[in-house]
C-alpha cells in the first residue's frame, strides 16, 4: 500500500545497521512498508508498519485493535450465562476451550464441583479442540512455506473434528459448547462414534502429514533459525504455552495447576530448545500426539454417572421438567433472566488453551453480572514481541515467524 | 523452601515494613495485598531478584474501578508466578481517580509494555517512565477510558436509532 522513501538518519537505525553487518555510510533509503491490516498472508487483521532496509527488516510499528469488540466491557453487564458466547470469539480456533475455562471460573466462584464423567468429556473436547488448534497453525505454516498439500490433508480432519462438536453442542465453530456446572447433554452414541473413529483415522493423517514436513528439506531451510527468542526473553515476554515451550521451559497449566482431572492422564510435555519457528512446530506436533494419548485414555475410561453437577440454581433444568414442574419452571425463568445472584468474590482460574495459559480474573461483588472480568489472552500478551522477532530477518521470514506464533486476532484484541 | 502465603508475606513484610503492606486475604487460594505507589516497584522488583522467591513471571495485570471509593476508587491488580515453585501472588495497588499515576514496570518485565498501554487505554492509569504510553485497542482519538463505570453500555431498547440492515 502506501510506500514512501525516507532517509536513515537516526542513531538507533544506524546502530543497528552496523550490528547487522550492513553498511552505514552510504545513505541508503530505508523503504517503509505497510504489511497489513488485510494481507493473506497475516490470518488475521493486524497491521505492521515495517522499515525495510532492501529485505532486512529494521523496524516495525505494530497496531493492533482492529477487531476490538469489548468483551471485558460488555462481560460487565451480562449475567454469567451469557458470557459464554463472548469466549467463543476470542480463540475462535479452539473456542471449547474457552468456553470451559470460563464455566471452570465461575464454577469456582460458586463452589460447585463437577462429576468425574462431565470432567472427562470435558477434557475430551478440550483436546479435540487443541488438535485443531494446532492443526490449523502447523497446516498454515506449511502454506506460509510454500507447501499447500498438508493443509488441505488435515482441514479434512478438522472438519470430522467439527462434526463432533455439532454433535455435541449443535454448533461448529463458535460453540458455546457446555455449562456452568458441566454438560448441557450426555455423549450421544453417535458422538462416541464419531470420536472413536477420529482417534482410528487421525493418526495416519496425522503422520503423513508430519511426513511431509517434519525432515523437508524446503521446510529445515525456511524455519530454522528464523525467529528465534530466549528462554529469558520469553519469560520476560510473559510466553506460555507451545512458544514458551519451543524455548525449552516445560510450563504447562495441565501439569502444573491441574483442572478438570487433567492428573488422572498419563501425558508428556514437549519442549523444544532454540526457540524458533521450526521448534515451535515440533512442539505442536508432538503435542496434537499427546492430545491424542488424553483423548484415548478419557474415551477408554469415561467413567459412569451424571453429566452435570446437582446446582439448580445455577443448572438449566431439563426441558421436560421445565413443563411440569413448578420448581423447574421458576428456576428456568430465573437463570434464563439472569436473575440468581452470585457469591460475593474474587477468583482467577486459568486453563491451558491453544497458544497458553488462558486466564479469567472474576471479581463478583454480589449481583447478577461480575463485576469485573479480565481475559488474560496469551495472544496479546506474546504478540508484543514480534517487532523483536522479526527485526534483522526478512520479509518471507517475518510470515512464517507469525503463523508459527499462532497469533489469533479474535484472542489478541478481544 | 516451600512458598506459603504465610512465609511469603512474613518475609515481604520484613523487607518492606508493615505500613507498606497492607490488608493481605486470600480469595481464592492466591494471596492478595494491597500496597502503595512508592513500594510497588521495589516489591515486584524484590519478589523477582530475590533467591528464594524467584517470583519472576508477570502472568497478568488489570485495572478496576470502584467509583466513589475516595482514595480507593481505582485499582491496578499485578498477578505474579513463580514458576520454580508454582506459587502466585496478587498485588494491589489504589490510586484516587485525580491521580492514577504508577511507576512503570516496563523495566522488570518487557511483557508489562502493552498490558500498561491496556490499563492506559481503559482506565486513564499513567504509568510514568512507560517508552511509549497511546491507546493500544481503542482508537487515538477517543476522548474517554471506556472501561470507567460511569460509561455505561448502550441501552438495548432505544428507539432513536434505527439501523436499516440490522433492525433494532
């Protein structure tokens, strides 16, 4: 879009110039160029102001905001049922996982603890959605790369992953899936089916496709190197999740705060050691593995009993119950109304969501709404490092450093 | 040495003094403080340099506001992690709405960078010494925090606004 030349004449830039191994006398004109808000090559509707010294990036300015919907604002005046769907949209490739986090939340405000059986199905659509989580963002990478093949292998296979959902919840991709207090409904048969059937199929894709890429030499050669941060400088950058792993922290939420029985599974932690584009695919893949380990665990012992916790107050009753009972009825009316009021109190309770550990600070002061409710959104926390990402490499590396970084605009603006 | 909120807080209150410290309770399972502008920086900064803490990871930061609160009406909240002992912490410090100005933490943690900018762009917080404190998810020229409760939302039964494609 808009170019315009300019000429280096700050310190800093020439500073930097030298410390790249670039030449600092001659002025040469640095090219200013708009990468974004709606470039393909972005995923998402971000903008980034970049200072090209020929391919070498020497700057970037990124804005972000571009899909803001305030949430944090809107969560302020909605009763607690009804901020479900504003989660969906945030990582709106793993949005089960939000939706639990959420109920996870207020379950723990209210006090209410969850049966094993709705724990377990929650962990089973927790997993599935962090296999499409992850699929999406290595398929991508390969796109970014060059390799269109695998996307178009295993975006059938988050389809079959989206019909599981819909079987579950009705819906596919903004799922609102479950409720405060567990499950709106039962696994259906057909859902066991569908689920036993993806973990017999998706391990083939899945290894065809790690096939493609994993020992590609075009592949090696593109992400290697490229994008690379520190252990420290992750911390620093408050990383969590598979980038903070790619570094070689082994942090992971499931493990060291356990939430909805995530200590009954037997499951390993990747971590990676550069930090770089290809170690934080690696560490993708070999967690869609471990996803797929939980998930086959969970199915194998799904354990006996109900699929919700016995809360009536804060529990839809059955709609059958609802038209003949008086007691239903009234509390139907009442939570649909957004009428029951919450214990007066102060939580924060965090999952493991697709790109880190995603927060929900609750503060209830009593009333029908929190009073305050802060996403802590590993995006937009992490995001803030890309101009350090990027800054020496080039253009095309830039590209790929994003998709590997799996930012999510939903989640970075909120 | 195993982090409890008990040893946590004696040894906090040793450093700092018991009238930097105040009102600790524990909501939830992490314990919250309440201290004030001059300590803060030095208490994040002591709880991250110090051997046995190590409690060295900004995991969030947000801030609230209790309108007509006096000298309490707004709120920063810093939640902090140690990784090496999986202990949290929650700190917080009150400012009156005619001067919300904090020191940054932009020099501990690079990751409080945009999280003030957030802070800056919903409640008005200034964070003095920040590198680069303008709206970060608002537009620049909003003249307003909107976060603020004495903004409310729309109401959702006006009728002076008619919107063609979207009904209402």
């Amino acid at each position: 879009m808009a170019t315009e030349n300019k000429t280096a004449e700050l310190t800093e830039i020439e500073q930097f110039r030298k410390d790249h191994g670039l030449s600092i006398k001659e002025e040469r004109p640095l090219t200013t160029l708009n990468l974004g808000p709606t470039h393909p090559a972005t995923h998402g509707i971000f903008q980034n102001i970049l200072q090209m010294d020929g391919e070498v990036i020497v700057d970037a300015v990124p804005t972000i905001g571009y899909i803001h919907r305030a949430f944090e604002k809107i969560a302020e005046r909605r009763p607690f049922y009804q901020i479900t769907p504003l989660t969906d949209r945030m990582n709106y490739c793993s949005s089960p996982i939000n939706n639990m986090g959420y109920h996870m939340t207020v379950e723990k405000l209210l006090g209410i603890t969850v049966p094993k059986r709705a724990q377990y199905i929650r962990v089973i659509m927790m997993e599935l959605a962090r296999i499409s989580d992850h699929l999406i963002c290595n398929s991508i990478l390969g796109v970014d790369s060059g390799a269109f093949t695998g996307f178009l292998y295993v975006m059938q296979e988050r389809e079959h992953i989206y019909d599981i959902y819909e079987e579950v919840c009705g819906a596919r991709l903004t799922t609102n899936m479950g409720r405060i207090g567990g499950m709106e409904r039962d696994l259906s048969p057909k859902a066991l089916h569908l689920i036993g059937e993806f973990l017999k199929r998706f391990p083939k894709v899945w290894a065809e496709f790690e096939k493609m890429l994993t020992r590609n030499r075009i592949f090696i050669d593109r992400t290697v190197g490229v994008g690379a941060i520190s252990a420290e400088r992750a911390l620093s950058y408050g990383f969590t999740g598979p980038n903070l792993r790619a570094t070689g922290v082994d942090y992971d939420v499931r493990v060291m705060n356990p939430y909805s029985s995530y200590d009954d599974f037997e499951f390993e932690i990747p971590v990676g050691s550069k930090g770089d584009t290809y170690d934080r695919y690696l560490v993708r893949n070999e967690e869609v593995w471990q996803s797929l380990k939980i998930i086959e665990q969970a199915y194998k012992n799904l354990p006996e009993g109900s699929y919700h916790a016995d809360a009536p107050h804060y529990y839809l009753p059955p709609k059958q119950k609802v038209y003949t009972s008086m007691e239903a009825l009234i509390y139907h009316f009442k939570i649909v109304m957004g009428e029951i009021d919450a214990p007066v109190g102060e939580v924060y309770h965090s999952v493991e969501g697709g790109n880190g550990e995603l927060g929900f600070y609750l503060i209830s002061d009593g009333g029908r709404t929190p009073y305050r409710l802060h996403f802590r959104r590993p995006c937009f926390i992490y995001y803030q490092s890309y101009t350090e990402l990027i800054k020496g490499g080039q253009l095309a590396d830039a590209i790929l450093t994003l998709s590997s970084l799996n930012v999510i605009a939903g989640e970075l603006d909120a | 040495m195993e982090l409890t909120n008990e040893n946590v807080l004696g040894k906090i209150i040793s450093e700092f003094g018991e009238e930097n410290i105040l009102e600790p309770y524990n909501p939830d399972g992490i314990m919250t403080i309440t201290t004030n502008r001059e300590t803060i920086h030095d208490l994040i900064k002591y709880l991250r340099d110090d051997k046995e803490l190590q409690i060295s990871f900004l995991t969030t930061m947000c801030g609230i506001h209790y309108p007509g609160q006096g000298d309490k009406e707004m709120c920063v909240m810093y939640q902090l992690h140690s990784l090496r002992h999986n202990y949290r912490i929650r700190i917080k410090v009150y400012r009156p709405a005619s001067d919300p100005v904090l020191p940054t933490m932009t020099d501990l943690y690079a990751t409080a960078n945009w999280m003030e900018r957030e802070a800056f762009d919903f409640y008005g917080f200034i964070f003095t010494g920040h590198p680069n404190l303008t709206r970060i998810l608002n537009i620049e020229e909003m003249e307003y925090h909107p976060m603020l409760k004495q903004y409310p939302l729309e109401d959702q039964t006006r009728e002076d606004k008619i919107n063609t494609f979207f009904g209402r």
